[in-house]
C-alpha cells in the first residue's frame, strides 16, 4: 500500500464547457455518480492526484465507474510559496471508457498550457481572482448540484 500524504490546501473544481454539456447530456444516475466522485475528491484530506487512476500524456484518468473517466488535470499547491489550493480541472466526460487518441492528444496539449497559467499564478489573491473567472466550484456548490 502507498502512502498518500495528507493536506490541508482547498480543493476547487473547474469545468470546460466541453465537460460541463457532457455532464448535462449524461442520465441523472450517471450525473450523481460523477458529482459524488468529485464532491469526494473536495472534502478529502488527501490531494486531488491520490484519486488519479491513470496518467496518459499530460492528462490525468479518474474512474468513476468501470465505463465513465473523467479527462482532467490535478493542479496542485498553489500558488508557489504560499500553497493553499488545489484544482481539478475537468475536461471532458467519457461515459463510454473509450479513448479517442486525437481526443487525448487535445486534450493533453490543454492540460499542459493550463497546467503552465495555474502554476504562473502567484498570489492567493491571484488564484481566487482566477476562480472567479473560471467559476470555480467548491464543494458547497457541488452539495448543492447533488441537492438539486
């Protein structure tokens, strides 16, 4: 068994479009699966990559089930210096676990250029004026979607 160390930083979850018509396109059941999984991934105290299942190119895997992945990136302890968040940020929803090679490949050149804005961001104030443009979601947001 690995160690998965804990922490304290705040989890924020952003969507793309992209990601957020999956969401809405999907059946109510698969909907709550996937809030749960990331309402879960907000209140744990271990980061959000121990939650990673797989890694392909620069994208990182989260199973929600045996068919559904989400197709995200973990940010984690930012900003430098004064780490107090984390983020997923969500890409895409595959419901069918059946990766698209040029999907990946678009996605993964994304996960690299948001990768490189998140980790350029240098303030606490920095970070939450960029959640606030991006409509970050914490997990009273998530709470309420799933309370819908």
């Amino acid at each position: 068994m690995s160690y998965v160390p804990l922490s304290d930083d705040e989890t924020r979850v952003i969507f793309t479009s992209e990601a957020r018509s999956n969401l809405t396109g999907l059946e109510g059941s698969e909907q709550q699966a996937i809030l749960k999984k990331i309402l879960s991934v907000l209140q744990s105290e271990s980061p959000p990559s121990s939650f990673v299942r797989e890694e392909i190119q620069n994208i990182d895997i989260i199973a929600i089930s045996s068919q559904i992945r989400l197709y995200s990136k973990v940010v984690e302890r930012i900003p430098r210096g004064n780490a107090e968040f984390d983020i997923l940020y969500i890409f895409y929803i595959d419901d069918d676990h059946d990766y698209e090679q040029r999907d990946l490949a678009t996605y993964s050149h994304e996960a690299q250029a948001k990768t490189e804005s998140l980790t350029s961001l240098e303030t606490v104030l920095d970070v939450q004026e960029y959640f606030e443009e991006m409509n970050a979601l914490d997990e009273g947001d998530i709470q309420d979607l799933l309370d819908a």
